[in-house]
C-alpha cells in the first residue's frame, strides 16, 4: 500500500472516535463486530484507527452512522501520527493480530494433510473463503501470509501430483 | 430532476444512479461533490452520511432507494443482494458476483471521471439486470 507522502514519513489514518450507549446491547455488539471484521486497530478506548484510503474511509462513515442512529456520539478524523514510532506501533500490533489468523489457517490446513482428496479440497475450498477475509483486514502483510495461502492451495492439490512433485 | 451524490463513485453510487435513471427519474442529473455541504439545495442526495438515502439498518443505499420507492421487483432486489455483498461485504447474502462486480467498478474508477464511470456501468447493469430475468 503507497500511503506515506515521503518514504519513512508516517501515513494518513483514519480515526473513529465514539462513544455508544451500554443498552440495549445489540447494536454495540453488531458494531464492534463490524469494527473486528475490518482489523481495526484500537487506540484507546472508544478511538480505533484504519490507514486511510477510499475503502477504509467509507466503511468507517457508514459505522459513525449506525453509531449516531444508535444513539451514540461518532466522529470521523484523517490524521498523521506524530511519530515514526507510533505508526510503527500500530502497524506492528495489526500484523501480529493478522499473522496469528494466517497461523490458525497454516495448522488447519497442515493437520489435514492425510485426509483423502474430496475431505482436502472441501476444507481448501471453506480456508480460501476465510484467506478472503483475513486479506481484506491485512494492511501491513506479514510473512505469516505467504505461508497460509501455500498450506491451503497445497491442500487443493490431488495427493498423486505432489508425489510427483517431490520425486 | 437534480440528485447529488459523494465524488470518486464506487459501486453502490453507480448502481444507484443506475436505479433512478431507470426506475425513478429518466430525466436524472447528477452532481459530484466532496462534502455533504456542497450539496445544492435543489438536489436530492443519496449514498451519503446523514441523508435519507444512505445506507441504513446495516443496508446499502441501493436497498433504501428501493424501499423508499416501493420498488419490489424481485430482479432488482436480487441486484440489491450484489451491490450489497460488493460494497458491504458482510456475508448477509450469497452473492457470488459480488467480488467480480466490486473488482471492475475499482478499476473503472481508476481510469474515468465520475461522468466517465456512470457511462460505462449503465448497460453493466442493464446487462445484469436482462441476465437475472433471462436466469428466472
């Protein structure tokens, strides 16, 4: 992702600052799910932060919305951490939330490795779809990533061809 | 009449220009604009925060538009399912197309003005729409 204005300069965030009502308990949940499907990072209580970019911004207007309907207080900022340090921060705590899902993924897939092809290329099929959403919430990449998306295209292939491969 | 709508379109702004040039307003003009100030105050906005039709209840301005319309055709409430998973993305539907649809309105994005981008996803929809009719 291109995102600082000079190399080694931090980037822009987008902030979510919020506050929702304790009750009734359905929407804060419904809200904090969709905070956690999107990899937010948390700042502190009631700010969380996403790098800025079309996508991430829209998402977080929208969740302010629900937020102000309800009954909340919500408000959307674009700001540049102060230091290198912090960014780094962030970014350091969002791949190692990401890289231990991308781990779960590599053990599932590993442990099924003895399974016969149609019980492998079922599980290949339903870790693809959960690599999909790991991805979408994995703005700092770690090397955790490269190993999952190996493990389960592995899986997919039929056990004669990767003898073949290996001999 | 006039309608406006937040600049740098993506895929639930195209689809509801779509709708309303279709379905509400053949006559529809439409204006791009950063900031929901910027809104003139003789157009209706739409898929912008705190305006009716946005998104709501967890969906996406394309459905707002059809209820607030009456529109119940089951074809374009199956396009409502699409634009749904393509803009929110949260496995409320099955919408295989979804991904496809989303990949081709960023890339269009990249490369057209707003006008631009209307111009080319209109028969996109009228596409999908003849598909869905034709797959009933």
């Amino acid at each position: 992702m291109a995102r600082a204005a000079r190399p080694g300069a931090p980037g822009e965030w987008v902030l979510l600052s919020y506050r929702i009502p304790r009750e009734p308990s359905t929407p804060r949940i419904t809200i904090w799910r969709k905070l956690k499907r999107l990899g937010v990072a948390q700042i502190s209580d009631g700010l969380i932060a996403l790098p800025a970019d079309a996508r991430t911004r829209e998402h977080l207007d929208w969740i302010a919305d629900e937020i102000l309907e309800a009954g909340g207080s919500a408000a959307i900022w674009i700001a540049r951490p102060g230091m290198t340090a912090t960014e780094r921060d962030l970014a350091t705590a969002m791949a190692a939330a990401r890289a231990a899902e991308y781990a779960k993924v590599t053990a599932e897939a590993t442990a099924a490795a003895d399974r016969d092809d149609t019980a492998r290329l079922s599980l290949a099929r339903r870790l693809r779809a959960e690599l999909r959403r790991i991805h979408r919430r994995d703005y700092f990449p770690p090397a955790e990533r490269d190993q999952a998306t190996a493990a389960v295209e592995a899986l997919a292939q039929p056990v004669v061809e990767q003898e073949e491969q290996t001999s | 009449m006039k309608w406006a709508t937040r600049a740098a379109i993506h895929i639930d702004r195209a689809a509801c220009a779509w709708l309303i040039r279709r379905h509400v307003d053949p006559d529809a003009e439409f204006v791009f604009v950063t900031d929901p100030a910027q809104v003139p105050a003789d157009a209706t906005p739409f898929d912008m925060r705190g305006v009716e039709l946005g998104h709501h209840q967890g969906e996406c301005s394309f459905e707002t538009i059809l209820r607030h319309y009456d529109l119940d055709d089951p074809v374009l409430w199956r396009i409502a399912q699409i634009i749904h998973e393509a803009d929110l993305d949260d496995e409320r539907y099955d919408a295989p197309e979804a991904p496809g649809l989303d990949v081709t309105l960023r890339g269009l994005s990249m490369i057209c003005t707003d006008e631009q981008t209307l111009h080319h996803t209109g028969p996109i929809f009228d596409g999908l729409a003849l598909s869905e009719i034709r797959a009933r």
